[in-house]
C-alpha cells in the first residue's frame, strides 16, 4: 500500500483464475529474521487474487514482537468489508515447510493451510478472478492515517531465504498449472514503497533466484 515503508516481489498470471497454490519454506534460523521498526510492520508470503476492485490476500506471516520468538501464522485478508483473519501465533516456526491455496469453488473463495480450510469468505462470486498472484513482502512500517516521514528512517526488517515453490494457478476450466515464462510476469526487481521515495539503509533490495521452468523462486532480504 502506497502508506506502507514497504519492499515486495510479486510474480503475476496473465490469465483469469479460479485459484492459487504454492509451497512455502521459512527461513531459518530464526535467529536471521528481523521484524524491526516502530511495531506494525511484517513479514508475509502470500497469495493474492482480485475481482474488480475487490482484492483477497491469503498466506503465512510474522510480525514485531513474534519473529523474536521464532512464531510465524496463517492469515487472510480483504478489502471487501471482512477484513483481517488470522490463526494463532506459533503454528509454524523456522525452516517450517507449508502447503498454501486459495481456491474458487463454486462461487465461494475457501483459503487453506496444509490442506486444511482456514477460511471460506462471505462473498459470492458469479465469473472468474484476475490478478492472480504470489508475493513476497516486507514492511518496515505502516504510516496508514500518519504523516510519512521525510526522509524515511533506516530499514529494520531482514530475513534468510525464502523458498516458494510449486506455484500454480487454477484456469477456467478448473485444471491446475503451474506458472511458467509464457503465462505469468516473474518478478525481476524489488517494488518499494511509497512510490518514488528513497529506501535508507540496507538491504535495498531483495536478492532473488527466479526459475519460472521450474514454477520456483527464492528470496533474502539481508544486510
């Protein structure tokens, strides 16, 4: 979000979807990752799918006051009056292996944790979903209703690699298939937030390792 000090990777479908899936590592040890700042930032690695203006966001998450403590959880998000759901802190801890998905059945959005619903939101929905996505995302700090400051304070939030893997989309014809080159935009560069404002500190940005052949990215964010 355009209020949020934030530094993100997102690999995107081309296609409408009926869903998203993937396979995340945590980084270990936990001794590596950070989550530093004033105290509402994170640490997510999420998938992501819209319809209209409206946008759900589903993965595994840490945050200031729980990445010490080596406690990661499920989450689930939405714009469209909902809101935020999360599990308990500590379901998942360092080098954790997790199963995410984010699936249309029907007219009814069902996220899911190692097989297991987590949530099915409220919504009906009558056509297919766009934007179908995976993200990686750090956020130093959430200026959300605040003045940003100017200059930005020196970056906080650091972490070993990430594995995400297996990802794949859900298409039309409700059949799996994993991202590749030719039917998805890998990134290839960190976004940062807010837009046209200079990061301080370090890392800058994220060292990554796409491999869309392999439906397979990995990612660090350290000093």
């Amino acid at each position: 979000m355009a209020d949020e000090y934030a530094k993100l990777l997102r690999w995107t479908a081309l296609n409408s979807v009926r869903g998203m899936k993937a396979t995340v590592t945590l980084p270990s040890p936990a001794s590596s990752t950070r989550c530093g700042g004033p105290g509402n930032g994170f640490i997510n690695y999420y998938l992501g799918m819209s319809f209209g203006k409206l946008s759900y966001e589903c993965g595994i998450s840490t945050a200031p006051g729980q990445a010490d403590k080596d406690r990661w959880h499920w989450f689930s998000n939405t714009n469209d009056g909902e809101g935020f759901i999360g599990g308990d802190w500590g379901q998942f801890r360092a080098g954790d292996t997790i199963d995410i998905m984010l699936e249309l059945n029907g007219t009814k959005l069902t996220y899911s944790v190692n097989g297991q619903p987590k949530r099915t939101y409220s919504k009906s929905f009558t056509g297919n979903l766009s934007e179908g996505r995976v993200v990686i995302a750090a956020c130093h700090a959430d200026y959300k209703g605040k003045t940003i400051p100017n200059p930005l304070p020196t970056w906080d939030v650091t972490h070993n690699q990430v594995t995400v893997s297996n990802i794949q989309y859900k298409n039309v014809n409700n059949s799996w298939i994993s991202f590749n080159s030719s039917n998805s935009t890998p990134p290839s560069s960190t976004i940062k937030w807010p837009e046209g404002r200079a990061h301080y500190g370090t890392p800058q940005d994220y060292n990554i390792s796409v491999h869309p052949g392999s439906s397979l990215m990995y990612a660090s964010l350290k000093k």
